[in-house]
C-alpha cells in the first residue's frame, strides 16, 4: 500500500509571489516592449535564425505578458475589496494599469510577424475594446482614487492611442484594404441619359443636330512624361525614385494591373540606371514595401498621426511631472515608486526612440520635395550625409585559381558588406545542396563574410596611407615563417616531428575516428529520430548555407534582364520571355553553337524536374572542373571568366534548391511535385553513397563516382517512373555539357549561369504575389531584391498587352502576294512534305522574301503565322540543304510521342527559333547577298 505524499508550496515561495507577480509582470512586458523596438528593426536584414526566433518569441509573449498583468491587476483589486482592506499602494495598481495598453500598444517597429497577422485586425479591435474594459474595470475598483486619479486618465488616453494606431496598422495593411486603397475613385463615364435626352428634345424640335465625337484628355498624362534622370543619381534621388515606383507597383501585392505608361516609364528608367543604382532602388522600394505591412509607418506618416502621437507623448510627459509632485506630497514609499519611475521613464524612452526613428526613416526622406531650396537644403545635408552610410559597402575579395606553370590567377570580386545597423537587407542568398545534403556533408560558401572589424580596419588603412607599411611587414613574416621552416629540417626538428606522428597515428587519429564513428552510427540516427517532428527546421539550420551577395552576380543578373526587356515590343514576344525557363538562352540565334541536344531538359519536363536536373548537373560541372583547372593550363583572361560564371550558376543552382525544399509557398505556383521528387532523389543518391563507402565532406569524390556510372540507355527505360529520381538524368546532362564543351567549344558556364538566371525569373513572376510580401519581413538572398525586381520586370513584360494590328495586316498584305506566285499545297496529317517550285520569275520571289526577313524577327514569336512564312521559304529550288533540315526537324517530331499541350507549344516555338537561325545563316547570306 503506497503511503500518501503531500505536495505543498513553502510559504515563502507564496509570499515571494504574492508580493512580486504583478511587479515581475509589469517589468517582463516592458523588457519585451525595449527588446521589440531595438530589435525588430534588424529581422529583415539579419542573417541568424536565432534572432528572429527571439523576435518571435518576443512578439508573442508581449501581448500575453500584458494581458496576463492586467488580469493579475484585477484580480488583486477585487480581492481587496471583498476583505474591506484596501493597502496603500491600490491606487498605484490602478496607474500601473493603462501603461499595460501602452505595451499592447506595441513599438512602431512592429505590428505583424506575418502577414497573416494583419487579417486578424477585427480580433485585435475586439481585444482593445475587452482591455480598455478591464483597466476601466481596475480603475473604478480603486474609486475613491483621490491621488492618482489625474495621471490614470492621461495614461489611459494614450494607452488607448497607441492601441488604436497599432489596430489601425493592422487594418490598412490587411490584403483587403491595402487592395481597395489603390483603387481609383469609379468612374461613370459621360453622362449617357442627359446627353440622350438633349438629344432627343433637339431633333423633336427639328433643329440641326450631330453627334461629333471628342477625344478626352489624357487624364493619366503627369510629370512622369519627362525622361528618367541620366547619370548617376545621389542618396536623397534613389529615396524618391523608389517612394514613386513603390506608389506605382505596390498593387503587385494584391495582384492588380497598371497602365502602359506606368510600364514604360518604370523600364525606362530601368534601362538608364547602373546596376548598383537599381540595387539601390530597389532595396529601399522593398523597405517602403515592409514598413506598409509591417510597421505602423502608414499611420504614423499622416497629419492625424502626428496629432495623436504629439497628444501621446504630451499626455506621458504630463503624467511623469504630476506624479513627481504627487509622490513628494503624498510621501509614497516602497519599491513601487521605483517600478512606477520605472515605467514613466521607459515609455518616454520608447515614445524619444520612436520619434529619432520616425525622423530618420525613408518616408521622411522622401517628403523632401525639392532638396535644393535654401530653406530644405540644411536638412537635406544631414538626411544625405546619413542615407551615405546605407549605401552598399562593397569589400573587395580575392579568389586564387591553379594554374599549372604560371602564377596563381587572381579574380577579384566585391562582396556586401553592409553594417548590420545600416543595411536594408541580409546580404546573403541561402543556399542548399542535394549531393552534400545526402552525404550528410558540413555546409560550405564559396566566399566568407567579411567582418566588420576587418572592413573598418582596411578602410582606416586605405585613409591613412599605410599600405605600403603592412606590406612590408607582411614580406619580412613570410622571410621569418621561411626561415623557421628551414629551421625545421633539422636533425632535432626531424626528430620531434617523428614523435607528433607517432602520437598522432597511434593516439588522436584512432580517437578521432572512434568518435566520428560514434556521432554517425549513434549520436546522429538518435538525434534525427527525436527531431523528426520538426526535420525539416533542424535540416534548415544544420545544412542551408548563407553565400554573400556579390557585386558580380548582381551585375550579371541585372544585364540579362535588362537586355531581355528590350525585346519585349509585342505581347507574344514579352509571354515568351515571361514564360522561358532556359529555352530562350538555348535557342539564342546570337549563339554560334548548336544547343538543341539541351532542350529536351527544360521544354520536356516539368518546371521541379528541369529544376533538380540543372542543380544536380551544375554540382557535378563545378566539381569536375574545379578539379580539372588544378591540372590544365589556359588563358588567365578565360580562366577567370570561367570562374565568375561558375560561381553565379552554383550560387544560383543551390539558391533555387533552398527555395525549392524550404519555401514551398513561394514555389507552390511551380512547384508540382518537387518535393516527391526531390525526396526520391536523396533517396537514391544516399543509397549509392552507401554502396560506394561515401563519407562526409567527399563531395568532389562523389561527383565523381556518379559521373562514372555508365547512362548510355537511359535511367527511365531501365527502372520504369516509380520512382521520380532524377539523379542519373542529371549525370546525362552533365555529361553532354562537358562533351559540347570538349568536340564545339561551348562556353559551359556562361550557358549555364543564363539558364539559372531564366530558372529564377520564371520562378519570380509565376509565384503568387501574397507569398512575396510575406517573406519580405525577412529579406533573405533570394527571397531578396533580385527576385521582386525580377517580378516586376517580368510582370511588366507579361502585362504588355497592345494589340498586333498593324503585323496582321503586314501579314495579310504578304499571303495575298505570296498568292499571285505558283505554289504547291504544303499539307500532310502524319508526315511532311517539301514541295520544290517550279517557276522564273527568282526576282519577284526574292523581293518577296526580303520583306519575309524583315518581318521575321517579329514573326518568330508567333506560332501561327511564322510556321506559314517559313513554309512557303522552304518551296523553292536551290533551297535543298535548307529543305532536308527543315524536313528532318519536322520528321523527328512527328516520332515524338504525344505530350501536354503545354509541352508541345514550347517545343513549337523553341523549333520556329531553330528554323530561323538556319534560315537567317544559309538563305539569307547565299541568295540576298546580306
């Protein structure tokens, strides 16, 4: 029989408590209050997830923390008086009270985690009115309050204040609202029913009466007709273009559509800026973009918002004071006057914190209208030289390539290296690999992220002028490092160098292999299986790397879009480059190599699937020739662009897994099947790591062995579609870039950089809208301003939608003279016939076709008409190579197995491009001379 074990709580832990619960409450909701307006500022730019979990953290338990003292606060005073024994301090609990609205007031810092958040507006209005009920509550509880009860009440107004801005935030930030906020005021049009009647009353009376049409004014024509700004523009100018632009695309958010003018002004612009300009741009249009959905920035930036907070803040101001005098009079005692001090200061604090913010924001920047005026131009001084400091700061880094025979090669990038006070962003793109994802391999970055310590240290010595010192002090070390390696060659360096191997043979290696062993076989399997319910979080922090921004990739991405937007002059041109995910770089007619064999893994899979398969492939081309440029030797020039574009294609490549794995909202539009597919893909890859006795870290080991593996028949003839893999699909790929490389010289890494660079894109404008905004609160590489300026400028592309009216009637006028001429049907249900035209007039003919050239560029995006025009060119005698392409071409497709409409369109069009490059090489220059 088990004897009965009392549980009981000291009475001093209760006394501690009773006496501290609702003073400990208090003082926890302000620390979080001081933690949240310091500290949330930097989530959208830090890059450690530990610190946003602490915001997270924070944010939550501020609303409950407060919530929970206000409850305590309650029940405290009705306890007193039900025993009729009010204490002395009861009514400082009643004025603690409305500094607790204050709190769930929140900092302007912050007022959404999510953007899911802001929906739940209508429970926070609900919360305010339960809250403002219970001080209310607390506050006649204390009645009669005869010393404090000045101070509640202005307290009270602006606790109530404060909640109602963060409320109001909320609302407006709402996808509804923001939606309805960028709507124009409806417009009915002329007055069709008086105009009507006038009509009529005038024809009964038999006056002369017409209708003549008017044009309407442009009511869309503003300043914005002036051209963009040539040239460099300066700090308060990248504020301005950003505040107008962000007027102009935030309806991207809600998914609404702008005007022509709006595109074109916005691509003009574009097109005329260096691309660290546009960087600038856009990060600052991003932060205006965060502070709307995020912060109170909204509310705060308007004249009933400089009202209420002055109101506000006077309110707290004039508390502090009345309650200085009224605690010397009344001769309050105890450690609650320190806590009410406590609290007074704090929210002074909180509210002058705010304010220096408020000044120093962008949206203040950009309210400078005209920063060249004498009065404006003091302010505008100061607000420069303070945007100066969050201007990128580029770090200059220097990476070594082998070259056997000669010097290191040494290619020097520029990293970012903003100041994490200063900068907008995290200056990092996340990064995830499959193949050391599977060998259970440490992370690894191409580049380190420069310190602060280390940027400040090199600028300090770059001003002062002592370069030249440090390199001599660094020549002399290396003199002495030689000398002591020298030294060591000695009879007695020999021997104590025998005796470390000795120990480290038969001592720390064998311990060092016991516990890998360990950690592999014990430690790792028993962690996993504890941390399955949240795998994909643990996987995020032990494998997704952080790979700084470069100067480089950035420039690179920024030329591709901006050549590719100067193409975009018809609707189906701008779907087609909207639309390309890798085809548009494959079929450039500017290329001298043939990349046909490469289409088949973009046009003819999945968006996951071309995904996995060019990430897998650009994994095993980096490693084979990271390898391979140790041994061979080359041109330095050449070397070094190999490098660059290596580097992009492999930041971008692990940049789009990351998104595919661990952000599947923002690829869900895209995504099908991608994380099946990827699974089954480890899945297989873990299993021939295991089979080839694969340890961690052997990535370079690993490429190789799959690359070895035999693919002449291909993986899915042998195991079936089972299983999704596409790991032996990828080595296939891999393998045909090396030999195009190897047998027609094609520049490998610069087709591959541009493919991912069209991967992104496409991934950009096909995502949601709402899942941008929503990782906004943290910008990430990726999930940074790249992809949203790629966004826009493929939206922009895709909302092109002006009529081909005047190429409809060029194509109609050239089938009626193409009419006249003698031809044969060129018709066949499952094969292709090339009819030859028999006929002299060549001259006519060729004027013919030198119209077709003309129009043929921008034919060539439209299916329809330029399958006719290429037609009737390959008709004619003298044509015959041209003629057996375009037969063979057409064959070979009727011997394709059917595929989604989708599929086929693209592969249509991708041919059409081939068809034209033939053309414009063999015709043209033979038969017209050009």
């Amino acid at each position: 029989m088990f004897r009965y074990i009392p549980l009981t709580i000291p009475l001093g832990i209760k006394k501690l408590w009773d006496e501290w619960n609702i003073r400990g409450a208090i003082l926890f909701s302000l620390w979080l209050q001081v933690v949240l307006i310091l500290v949330a500022p930097i989530r959208k730019s830090t890059r450690k997830k530990m610190v946003i979990l602490l915001i997270w953290f924070a944010y939550l338990l501020a609303d409950a923390a407060a919530n929970f003292a206000v409850g305590l606060i309650s029940n405290s005073q009705r306890n007193q008086s039900n025993t009729h024994e009010p204490q002395e301090n009861s009514d400082l609990l009643a004025f603690w009270a409305p500094f607790l609205l204050l709190h769930l007031g929140g900092p302007d810092t912050i007022t959404a985690f999510a953007l899911e958040d802001n929906q739940l507006w209508l429970r926070h209005l609900l919360g305010l009115g339960f809250q403002a009920s219970a001080v209310l509550y607390v506050f006649f509880q204390s009645l009669p309050n005869k010393k404090l009860w000045i101070p509640t009440i202005l307290m009270f107004t602006a606790g109530i204040i404060k909640y109602v801005e963060r409320t109001r935030a909320l609302y407006l930030a709402s996808l509804d609202k923001f939606r309805d906020s960028m709507l124009k005021p409806a417009d009915p049009g002329p007055n069709y029913a008086k105009l009507m009647e006038e009509y009529a009353s005038k024809r009964e009376a038999k006056l002369p009466t017409r209708m003549n049409m008017t044009p309407e004014p442009d009511k869309e024509v503003k300043a914005s007709d002036v051209p963009p700004k040539e040239g460099d523009l300066n700090h308060l100018e990248v504020v301005h273009y950003a505040y107008k632009y962000f007027q102009t695309f935030k309806g991207l958010v809600v998914d609404l559509i702008f005007s022509f003018r709006e595109r074109d002004e916005s691509r003009d612009f574009f097109i005329r800026r260096t691309p660290e300009d546009a960087l600038r741009v856009i990060e600052v249009e991003l932060n205006f973009l965060y502070g709307t959905l995020y912060t109170k920035v909204e509310v705060v930036h308007s004249i009933p918002g400089y009202i209420f907070r002055f109101l506000a803040f006077g309110s707290v101001l004039a508390t502090l004071g009345i309650f200085y005098f009224q605690e010397k009079r009344d001769e309050f005692h105890g450690i609650e006057i320190g806590i009410t001090y406590t609290l007074l200061l704090g929210a002074i604090a909180l509210d002058v914190i705010a304010f220096l913010m408020l000044i120093f924001s962008d949206r203040t920047f950009a309210s400078i209208k005209d920063p060249d005026r004498p009065r404006c131009w003091p302010v505008a001084a100061v607000f420069s030289s303070f945007l100066a400091l969050k201007k990128p700061w580029w770090h200059p880094c220097k990476c070594e390539i082998e070259n056997p025979g000669s010097p290191k090669i040494l290619v020097k990038h520029h990293l970012l290296a903003t100041p994490l006070a200063f900068r907008r962003w995290s200056g990092s793109v996340s990064a995830h690999n499959l193949i050391r994802y599977c060998l259970e391999s440490s992370p690894t970055t191409i580049h380190k992220f420069p310190s602060l310590c280390e940027v400040m240290f090199k600028k300090i010595v770059r001003l002062l002028g002592i370069n030249e010192v440090t390199k001599k002090f660094g020549n002399y070390m290396t003199t002495i490092k030689g000398n002591i390696s020298l030294s060591e060659e000695s009879e007695v360096g020999k021997f104590f160098n025998s005796i470390l191997g000795y120990i480290k043979k038969k001592v720390s290696d064998p311990v060092f292999r016991f516990i890998t062993m360990f950690n592999r076989k014990v430690s790792y399997p028993v962690f996993r299986l504890i941390t399955m319910p949240i795998e994909d979080f643990v996987d995020e922090i032990l494998y997704v790397s952080r790979e700084p921004f470069t100067k480089d990739l950035w420039e690179f991405i920024f030329e591709e879009l901006r050549n590719k937007s100067e193409f975009a002059d018809t609707p189906e041109t701008a779907k087609r480059i909207s639309s390309a995910r890798g085809d548009w770089v494959l079929t450039d007619t500017d290329s001298e190599h043939d990349r046909s064999t490469l289409l088949k893994y973009v046009s003819d899979v999945q968006y996951d699937e071309s995904l996995l398969l060019w990430h897998i492939a650009t994994d095993l081309c980096y490693n084979y020739d990271v390898k391979k440029t140790k041994h061979v030797s080359t041109d330095a020039e050449k070397k070094a662009k190999d490098l660059s574009h290596r580097q992009f294609s492999k930041i971008l490549s692990d940049y789009m897994l990351y998104l595919l794995v661990f952000q599947p909202t923002m690829m869900s539009a895209v995504a099908g099947i991608g994380k099946i597919r990827f699974r089954d893909t480890c899945a297989e890859a873990k299993r021939f790591f295991q089979r080839r006795g694969l340890e961690p870290n052997q990535d370079d080991k690993a490429c190789n062995e799959i690359l070895s593996v035999n693919t002449d028949v291909g993986p899915e003839t042998v195991k079936g579609d089972r299983s999704k893999s596409v790991l032996f699909d990828a080595s296939m790929l891999a393998k045909e870039l090396n030999r195009l490389e190897a047998e027609k010289g094609l520049d490998k890494w610069k087709c591959l950089s541009r493919v991912w660079v069209e991967l992104v894109s496409f991934a950009a404008s096909h995502c949601r809208a709402s899942t941008h905004a929503q990782q906004v609160r943290c910008i990430r590489g990726s999930d940074n301003a790249k992809d949203l300026e790629i966004e826009r400028l493929k939206k922009e592309l895709g909302c092109v939608s002006k009529q081909l009216a005047d190429l409809d009637h060029e194509c109609a006028e050239l089938k009626k003279e193409r009419n006249k001429e003698d031809q044969l049907t060129f018709a066949g249900s499952n094969e292709v016939k090339v009819a030859n035209f028999h006929g002299s007039r060549i001259a006519n003919l060729t004027l013919l076709i030198r119209k077709v050239l003309i129009l043929l560029d921008r034919l060539v995006s439209n299916p329809v008409h330029s399958a006719n025009v290429l037609r009737l060119l390959t008709k004619q005698q003298g044509y015959g190579q041209f003629n057996v392409d375009v037969a063979n071409r057409l064959s070979r497709k009727e011997r394709k197995p059917r595929q989604a409409d989708s599929i086929t369109k693209q592969m249509r069009e991708s041919e059409i491009v081939d068809l034209r490059r033939i053309f414009k090489r063999r015709v043209s220059s033979t038969y017209l001379g050009e």
